[in-house]
C-alpha cells in the first residue's frame, strides 16, 4: 500500500458523484500497475486491514 488519500482532480467523475466529500482514496500497486480504491472514510480502515492481512509475495 502507498498511502491514503481524499479525491483528487482527475479521479474518475463517478467517484465525486457516489461519495462527494466522505471519500477516502487508497493507493496500491500490483507489480508496476497503480490500483486505485475509492471508499467511504468509515470503511477505509476495513479495507486497509485487509489489504495488510495478504501474504507479500513481492511482485
């Protein structure tokens, strides 16, 4: 995981229209591929915890 993040400009415009200011954006890579999650604030926790419960396998 890279970091966590509000919207940014740019972020897909469905992204404003779902969450509009309770947006959190979580920032990963897989190998050399940016992936890009947009949740609720309250669920980012959720989602981050999983994100460090999976096994590194260093791709």
């Amino acid at each position: 995981m890279l970091g966590v993040r509000g919207l940014l400009k740019g972020d897909p415009y469905g992204w404003y229209k779902t969450f509009e200011y309770d947006a959190a954006v979580i920032e990963c890579r897989d190998g050399d591929r940016p992936v890009l999650i947009a949740t609720q604030r309250g669920d980012a926790p959720l989602i981050l915890g999983a994100l460090s419960a999976l096994p590194n396998t260093g791709r």
